[in-house]
C-alpha cells in the first residue's frame, strides 16, 4: 500500500465523482443524488486517496444513534489489488460507532460481507422496463408541498429510523424529481418520489399502507417518465408490490440483499412497495 494512501471525509465535490464512478459501475444513480446524500449525514461520506487523488469511496450514513447504512463501497479500477479496499472498509465500519450497519450487498458480495458479521434479512428485486400501463386505484396522489412534517413522520414509522433531514431534501420536488404523496380522511397513506437517472427513472420510496395507495402513486409517477425505462428495488416478499410491477409491464432485472451487522430493525415489508435507495437503505 502506497505511504501516501489514506481515508478522510469527502471534500466539496467528491461526492459528484463517487457518483461518476458509479456510473462508470453500472448502478445508475440519480441526476441530482449528491445533494440528498450529503444533506443525509455530512459526516457519512469518506474517500480512500494517494496524495490528493481520490482511489475509492465509503458511505456509512447514520440514521440517529442506533442505525448506519453503509454504501457507495468501491475502489477506481485502476487501483484495486492494492489494500485500498479493505483499509476504507475498516474506516467507514468504525465511523458507525457501534451502530446497527444495514446495506444492499449483490449477490456476489455476499459472502463477503457474510464474513464481515452481516446477516440476511430480506431479498430485494430490481423490477424494471417501459411502463405498459399504470394500476387503477380509487385514491389521488398529489405532489407534495413544502410542508413536509407529516411526511417525515410517516416515512419513520416505514424506514424504521428517524431520518428528517434526508427526507426534507429527498422529497423537495426539482428539476429531476416529483414527490407525490396519497391521504384518506386526510391522513397519510403513503408516499413516492421518481427520480431521473442516467438511464430512466427510479421511483423509490414508494411507501403505502395498502396496494390501493401504493397504485395510486404508481399512476401519478409513473407519468412522469413519458415512455423511459421505470426502476423499483421491490421486497421480494411484498407480493402486491410484485404484482402492481408486473401489471405494469416491469420484469426483473437485478438483484440483491438486505443485510445487517448488529440487532435488525423491524421493517414492516407489507408497507415497502419500493426501497428507497441501494446506497442509503
């Protein structure tokens, strides 16, 4: 390992070619994912660099003081073989201080990270295509508005962590991104964003205590890809996740699985009709 290697938080603008390199990996992030994620914990992202020349990236965002959620795990091709890797591993690990660490590992990984103490506790299928036809459902969703109070509510009664900070600016409507969000009797029953991405668009969350609202999301941001390709990372387990997905035309594409170091928080799968984010749990 190169004497002049070593990890330390993500300056201005390294966030931004993280994302590039994943990109480059295939994982399709966001248009406009640095802000949310830094908005997320500013603390939470760090880059393994030689000198001043970044080789590889950790983020282990923490949700309060008992969850973390480690992504964006990689090391620049042209540096792998070295150590790198494990030295910001070890690092991104220890900056969860004790935390429940939750990640998204592929099928590949597995193993690994089986070995570093993480355990399975659900699988996730990346459904995706161009939308066929949007659910019917006797519920509206209506974008959000900048009163997001009630939203980050209901999203930690879903998310299982307190994460308002991430939400408020996940869920703030821009260029790349809608929010939209479905009440009855003036109550929240679930919500969705649909994002761009560098090949269509991801929608997740989609968080609905019903199929009936997570349909009526489904149709409003649906519209929103205008015939591009339509991500969601669905629990296998939630069947009418699966079902609203294939109704609308979407296959698999990808898969992978929910682990966690640590006590396991109680996810309520039924209520997940699509994860948030691979990166940020």
């Amino acid at each position: 390992m190169n004497s002049e290697f070593a990890v330390r938080p993500m300056r201005p603008g390294e966030l931004e070619l993280v994302l590039e390199w994943a990109r480059q990996e295939g994982w399709n992030p966001g248009l406009d994912d640095s802000l949310p994620f830094h908005d997320a914990d500013p603390s939470g992202f760090f880059v393994g660099a030689v000198g001043e020349v970044p080789v590889g990236s950790i983020s282990v965002v923490k949700y309060g003081d008992d969850l973390a959620f480690l992504g964006l795990y990689m090391v620049h091709p042209e540096f792998r073989g070295k150590g790198y890797g494990r030295a910001i591993w070890d690092a991104g690990i220890a900056s969860a201080n004790g935390r429940s660490i939750g990640l998204d590992g592929v099928v590949a990984q597995q193993e690994n990270y089986r070995k570093a103490g993480f355990e399975e506790a659900y699988k996730t299928v990346r459904y995706g295509g161009v939308i066929g036809s949007l659910p019917s459902s006797s519920l509206t969703a209506t974008p959000v508005t900048d009163k997001l109070d009630g939203l980050v509510r209901y999203d930690a009664s879903v998310f299982s962590a307190q994460r308002p900070a991430f939400v408020t600016s996940w869920c703030t409507n821009r260029k790349h991104r809608r929010t939209a969000v479905v009440r009855k009797s003036g109550k929240i029953r679930g919500y969705g964003t649909i994002r761009r991405c560098y090949d269509g668009y991801k929608i997740g969350p989609l968080f609905a205590a019903d199929a009936d609202s997570a349909a009526a999301l489904l149709s409003t941001l649906g519209q929103e890809a205008k015939g591009a390709r339509v991500f969601i990372d669905i629990p296998s387990d939630n069947r009418e996740a699966v079902a609203l997905a294939v109704g609308m035309g979407l296959e698999p594409v990808f898969e992978t699985s929910r682990m966690y170091r640590g006590a396991v928080p109680t996810v309520p799968l039924k209520n997940v009709f699509g994860v948030t984010t691979l990166e940020l749990g």
